[in-house]
C-alpha cells in the first residue's frame, strides 16, 4: 500500500505541476481521515485540500439550539438527541449542562431509541434532529412509525443545495471531494446539477487510499479541462442512490429557507416536516412555548472563528482561541466540540 | 454522528433486523432497502441500513474499522 501511495502522490506532483490548484472536501470524515494520515504533508505545495462546512453539528446555528433550550426551561419533556449536539454551548450552557440541573436530556445512538423511550413514557418525547441527507431518511421513518408522544424539533438541512452557495461564495474551489455517505441515498445523479459551474466532483470513501485517489481524480480532470462527476465509492453509491429513502425524505420533509453557522441563510436547505405530519413538528405543536422567543448573541463566542473555519477561509490554527480559550475539554465554538468539527480534529491530532 | 457502517445481517423480522457488527447484535431497520436476507451486507447508520454493498469491497472497508479499533 505504501507502494501505491508513494506512486499516486507522484502523479499527482507531476500533472499538478505550474497550476495552484484549491480541492475542498465536504466532510467531517473525510476530515478525519486527511488529519489523522497526515495526507496534506503527501501533497505538493500548490496542491491544497480544504475542510467545508461538513459536520452537520457544527453547522446549526445559535438560533435552533437557543430554540431547544427555550423549549425545555419551560416544558418538562424527555428531550433526546445525539451526544454531540448535547455538548456544544451556547452562553456556557449545553443540554448536559441542562441535564445537570434535572432536565431529562437523553443521549441516544439513533431516532429508533428515542421512539422507544417515547413507548415507554407517558410523558412527551422531543427528539432534536440534525443531519444531512444521510440521516434524514432515518427520522422520517421514525416521524411515520412513533406513538403520540414523540415529537421531532427538524434541525435538519439539505447538503445538496448548500454547495451551490459553496461554488458561489468567496473562495475559488477548483474541485471538490464529495462526501461518501451522502451521496449513498442521493446518488451521483445529485451532482449534475453543478456541471455547469465547470468544476469536477470526486466521490469519495472514508480510507486514506479513496481520498488520495479522489484528489488523483480531480487533479488530472482540472489538468485535462474535464469537469465531470467522478464516483470513486462504488462499493455503496449507486447512479440513482437509495431511491426509497428519497421518496420516505420527500413524503414527511419540504425544504425551507435553512440558516447555517457562518454562511448565514441559504435557500432550500432548510428542512420542515411538512403539514400532514403537523402533529410531530415540535415547532407546531409547542407553538405556544416559541411566541415570545427571541434569540440572543453569544459574547463569549465574539472572537470564535467557526464560520470562517467552515468556508474554508482559515484553517484552525488562524483563530487565537485555538488550543488556548478553545479546547477539546472546554469548548467554545462547535467545530472544537463536535468529533467531525475540523478544530476538533486538528486539536485530536496535533495538527497545526 | 455521521458515519455509516457495514455489517452483516444475521436475521431478518421486516421492518427489523438482527446484524452482527464485529461481533456485536444489534437491532436496525431495514425498510429502506427492497429485499435483504441473511448474508447480506448492509451500511448501518445511526440505526438503519442505507444501502447494500458487495461483500469483497466490504472486506476493504472492515480492514479500515480494525484500524481505527485499535488506534
Ligand atoms: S478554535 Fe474554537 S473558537 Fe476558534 S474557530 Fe475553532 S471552535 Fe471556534
Ligand atoms: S453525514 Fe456522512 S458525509 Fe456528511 S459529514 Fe457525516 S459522514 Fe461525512
């Protein structure tokens, strides 16, 4: 494998060569895999490959977890959600640091736990949902199959049409590595809508082999002006995708306006559950609970850099918090607190 | 959160079933994938199996979890 390796960093040195060439990938795990195999030190120097907005705890915004707290200070419910989510803060406060004061937060592994604590209970169960299109079909299967007590609050977004603000926004992406679980329900036909911006795609596995085989890939079609959809990560994605978890995604979710952590407000990306499914919207049926929300800014935050950090604009090492106020124990911005967040990433393995 | 991973299934109970994940039982759902029987691969995420994949190139993949496993 070493072998291979040392081969295919060659090439790509050699078809690179005289061009500056920006690559960004859109995963956390992808993230984890670059870091943790030191894959940038295998790439020459004009060869860059960036981290994206693709952690999808990291992306929600102030406003839905300030929404969450509101929400069980003065309703006394089960919330559920994953464990990332529960620690990231907001004003030195998180759902643990609200599970500590009695609230009954529960970390759960997937949706499925929570329609099960939902069976168990008489008392209501909201789950707070986030994720992209790989988890999204999940919930939906959950929002379709749960006693009447179990509510959804949708955190979730679209990553699909977040790229196009990505491909629009201020950095040149001269190619971009697509993420490998995504893609398995949406399928490659997903991206042929940004063939017209004249950029390649790459998608992409979770190995240090797949990763520098996508950046191969991207390279020699920049190096030969071939912009296309390449799939790298045939063994799970298909041309068509998970067609059924499609049709369950659209059946109980419609898209919105969605707000995302440092690219502010992006059409189509946000995800409401539609109107037939009204009586397990948390937002709807709680509506009450909601009317005299009004979010807050958060100072200790003021210098946190998480935005820039997920436009690609900075890398972790450029925000002064980093390893000094901001830590893995105490973090102060998302990407320090989720496992696919970059500073979280880069603080793991003592990049920068 | 967002990993998927792959895993054998051991025992189908429509919308359920059983998989064996290094060795591990677990209970997921099934219903997004048209007929699956034991034997098959399936990629597990948070609960549910996403997708199908072929047992060889699921092999490539294990070799990646024993990795990270023993780091
Ligand atoms: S190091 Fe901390 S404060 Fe700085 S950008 Fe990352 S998460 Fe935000
Ligand atoms: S959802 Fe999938 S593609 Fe996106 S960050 Fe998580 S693992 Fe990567």
């Amino acid at each position: 494998m070493a072998e291979d390796i040392g081969r295919l960093t060659r090439k790509i040195e050699e078809i690179s060569e005289g061009r500056e060439i920006t690559l960004m990938h859109l995963c956390g795990t992808h993230e984890d895999t670059i870091s943790k195999y030191n894959l940038r030190s295998l790439m020459p120097e004009n060869v860059k490959l960036l981290s994206g907005p693709g952690c999808p705890v990291c992306i929600i915004p102030d406003t839905d977890l300030q929404k969450v707290f509101h929400l069980i200070e003065r309703k006394d419910v089960v919330l559920a959600t994953f464990g990332d989510m529960a620690r990231v803060p907001f004003e030195d406060r998180s759902l643990f640091y609200y599970r500590s004061r009695g609230k009954d937060v529960r970390v759960v592994y997937s949706v499925f736990d929570a329609v099960e604590i939902a069976e168990k209970t008489d008392k209501d169960v909201v789950f707070f949902g986030i994720g992209f299109e790989t988890t999204m079909p999940s919930i939906a299967v959950a929002i379709k199959d749960s006693p009447e007590n179990f509510y959804v609050y949708s955190a979730h977004r679209y990553f699909i049409p977040a790229m196009e603000a990505i491909i629009k926004g201020e950095l040149r992406i001269d190619g971009f590595i697509c993420p490998g679980h995504v893609s398995t329900i949406v399928g490659v036909k997903a991206y042929e809508r940004f063939l017209k911006y004249g950029i390649p795609m790459a998608i992409a596995g979770f190995e240090p082999q797949d990763v520098l085989l996508a950046t191969y890939m991207l390279v020699k079609a920049i190096n030969e002006g071939k912009p296309w959809i390449y799939n790298e990560y045939t063994r799970a994605v298909r041309y068509e995708g998970n067609v059924n978890a499609q049709r369950v995604m659209s059946e109980v979710f419609e898209a919105d306006d969605g707000e995302w952590r440092g690219l502010g407000i992006i059409p189509e990306t946000g995800v409401r559950i539609r109107k037939e499914f009204e009586d397990k919207d948390a937002e709807r049926v709680f509506e009450d609970v909601f009317e005299d929300f009004v979010p807050k800014e958060d100072k200790r935050k003021k210098h946190c850099r998480c935005g820039e950090v997920l436009k690609g604009l900075i890398t972790p090492k450029d925000c002064r918090l980093f390893m000094t106020a901001c830590t893995p124990r105490n973090p102060i911005g998302p990407c320090m607190v989720s496992f696919e967040g970059t500073c979280a990433i880069w603080a793991k393995y003592g990049v920068g | 959160m967002c990993l998927a991973i792959p895993a054998e299934i051991v025992e189908v109970n429509w919308p359920y079933a059983v998989v064996d994940l290094n060795g591990a039982k677990r209970k997921v759902r099934v219903d997004l994938l048209d007929d699956v029987k034991p034997g098959d691969y399936v990629l597990i995420h948070v609960g549910l199996a996403i997708q199908k994949v072929s047992k060889k190139e699921v092999e490539e993949i294990e070799s990646l979890w024993q990795k990270i496993l023993e780091d």
